[in-house]
C-alpha cells in the first residue's frame, strides 16, 4: 500500500522532533479481497484490535498506531475515512488538516513535509 510507504518516509524524517500516529479506523472496503488483504468488517474492539496488529505487521509499519472505538469516535472527530493526513501542532491546533483521501492523502504528506519542516525549526 503506497500510502504507508509516503507515511513511513514522513515518520523516518521527522519522529524526532513530532510525534507519528496512523489512526485505525473502520474498514474502506471490508470482505473484499484488497491488495494482500481480505478482511472481515470488525464486531467489537478486539477484533478491531486484532485486525490493526496484522495490518501492521504485513506491512512492517513502524509507525505507532492507534485503533478507533468501535463506534468509531476518532473517525467521526476527524471525518477520517478512508484516509486523511492531520499535523496538530504543540498547542492542540490543527496545523494541517489534508482532503479526505485517497486523493487527498499523497498532496497532503508532500504538504506535511512543508508544515512539520516550519513547525520544527
């Protein structure tokens, strides 16, 4: 998944001086088969849980993940379905808030890089 190839350069660039999180939230396309992956939309956390720990290890992600409630709480905050980049900055405002992807996720990583570049200095 290019998507989390774009995030890991970003979290390699700048994990030293921001803190990463990818947000695991409700399946795009859940019982289809997808690239490697053919899941089941999750019933309760646990299995939300399990579904993210082996999403992440058959990416080799790096970057520490978080999983939404079930009620899907962080998605509904952020609107971040399928995919969205935000930067939020040291005082809890919302430096960068990208379009919903997927196509605004690799305009808003390039866009990231810019923001954490200035934020960071």
């Amino acid at each position: 998944m290019a998507s989390v190839g774009q995030i890991e350069k970003l979290y390699a660039a700048y994990k030293a001086k921001a803190h990463f999180f990818v947000v695991y939230i409700a399946e795009a396309h859940p019982n289809e088969r997808n690239n490697r992956f053919e899941i089941d939309n999750p019933k309760s956390l646990d299995e939300r849980q399990r579904v993210a720990r082996e999403f992440a290890k058959q990416l080799k992600l790096t970057v520490p993940m978080l999983v939404d409630t079930i009620d899907n709480q962080a998605d509904k905050a952020y609107a971040g379905w399928p995919d969205r980049v935000y930067v939020i900055d040291a005082n809890g405002v919302v430096a960068l808030k990208g379009a919903i992807g997927p196509g605004g996720f690799t305009p808003a990583v390039r866009r990231s890089f810019e923001v954490l570049e200035r934020m960071t200095r």
